[in-house]
C-alpha cells in the first residue's frame, strides 16, 4: 500500500476546515455562484449540499474522480473559489484546470477536529484515522484509543508526532 505524504493529509485537512467556515458564514447570502471552469467541465454533479452554497462536488461521467469547489472559502472573500481535483486510477484533470490535483485518498488522517472525526464515522472511515486534536475530547466508538495518537491542539501541537505517523 502506498503511503501519502503528511502534507497531502494536512492540506485536506486545512480543506475541510475552509469547506466547514464556509458552512458557518454562507447562510445570509442571496448573491448567486458562478460555477467555476473545474465545474463547468463536469457533466454529473456528485453532491450539492441542500443547505449550504460553499461548496460542489462534481465528476465527469463514467470518471472515478472528483473535483471539489469550495466558493468564497475564507471570511470576508467575495467572488473567490478554489478547485481540488481528486484523481483516481490515473486519470488527469480536465483540460483547462488550474486547480490543485490530489492524487487518490488520504490513506491516513490526522483530525484536527472532533467534527472531522464524527464526520470520517458517518461515511466508515474512522479506521484511516492515526490521528487527533485532543484525544481525550473524542467520543467515538469506531476510535481506537489504544492506536490513535493524540497530536496536540492549538499553539502546543506535536509536529514529531505528526511525522511519526506518516
């Protein structure tokens, strides 16, 4: 099995975390979004969330892979919007893409949220989790305690134990 490098987790990480900001500050918004290249290109869309206007996954038809939208991703942007394409089974980005390219899924997370966690147990992917901020605050049955590390939160995190868990 391939391993990921920890910047490929951490980065979706800080991904995750811009998709759920963007949850937090989009509810008053009546202006609507344009849909990006990435996602003008896609002919299925995955996942449009019912309740929120931060985000779109899409894929083009008959693909394994997937791109992610993320619209006005920090607070305050307007008119912003990035663009992750998540390759799987060799396949490239759409011709066009100035995104960024994931290649295939984290094998192994770090959750620097509790949120991250419940959110990995909802789609069976507790189990990629080597990972979290503040084990003790995690109550989740599908953790293993005895495995997981706790890597620190705030300004006290424990980078050895990051690169130790590759």
């Amino acid at each position: 099995m391939q391993r990921k490098p920890i910047f490929l987790v951490l980065f979706s990480i800080l991904a995750l975390a811009a998709v759920v900001a963007t949850f937090c500050r989009r509810g008053n918004d009546t202006a609507p979004l344009q849909p990006t290249v990435a996602a003008q290109c896609a002919t299925d869309t995955l996942y449009s969330p019912m309740h929120s206007k931060g985000f779109l996954i899409t894929a083009e038809h008959g693909s394994g892979s997937s791109t992610i939208t993320i619209f006005n991703p920090w607070q305050g942007a307007e008119g912003v919007s990035m663009d992750f394409f998540i390759a799987r089974g060799g396949e490239r980005a759409p011709e066009g893409f100035s995104g960024i390219t994931l290649n295939g899924d984290a094998g192994r997370i770090i959750a620097m949220s509790s949120t991250y966690v419940a959110m990995l147990e909802t789609f069976s992917e507790a189990g990629r989790v080597v990972g979290v901020s503040g084990l003790d605050f995690i109550n989740s049955g599908a953790i293993d305690r005895t495995t997981v590390k706790d890597v620190g939160y705030d300004a006290n995190i424990d980078f050895e134990t990051i690169v130790s868990l590759k």
